[in-house]
C-alpha cells in the first residue's frame, strides 16, 4: 500500500529563511472557532525518536489551499490542548 504523501508548508524565520515543515496534523476547537497545525521539520526522519514539533494557531486568508496566516500559541490553555492533541495522535500512530 503507497504510503500517503504529507502536506508540506514552507514558513520563513525572522530572517528571511525558510523552512520546510510536514504538517502531522489540524484540527479545530469550536468553542474559540480556532484551529491549530501541528509541525515538524521535513528532513526530519521516520526512525528518529526525538523530533522536534511545531504547533500553530492559523487561518484561512485567501481562496486558495495555501492561503494561510500563522500564529503562535500564546497561552497555558492553548499549549495544554495542543499537547492533549499531540498525545492522542502519538497514540493512535502506535496502534
């Protein structure tokens, strides 16, 4: 079975590099109508333990798909969910 191909963003840092990202997973909150991307680096590779993951409030700006408008996670509460989320899809990739 051909593994399914990630979506990949490219973000530029503060100066001016980019960076290409897979994105792991999206997911919305009702409550605040927010919804939130979870990252990591693209050269990153599968049998590597330690990855270091990226989380970000975003929305839509534009008609087109990747049309987006990233945020940073500010708060407790937004990192506590954000991380609830991690652990359930940490989960759910094990089984």
């Amino acid at each position: 079975m051909p593994e399914e191909e990630k979506e990949r963003i490219i973000i530029p840092d503060e100066n001016g590099e980019e960076h290409l990202f897979e994105v792991l997973f999206t997911f919305d909150v009702d409550e605040k109508e927010h919804s939130y991307m979870v990252l990591v680096p693209a050269e990153t590779g599968e049998d590597e333990e330690d990855v270091e993951v990226f989380a970000f409030r975003y929305e839509d700006k534009g008609e087109k798909d990747d049309d987006i408008e990233l945020f940073p996670i500010e708060s407790d509460q937004e990192w506590d969910m954000v991380e609830e989320m991690l652990n359930t899809f940490q989960e759910s990739e094990e089984l």
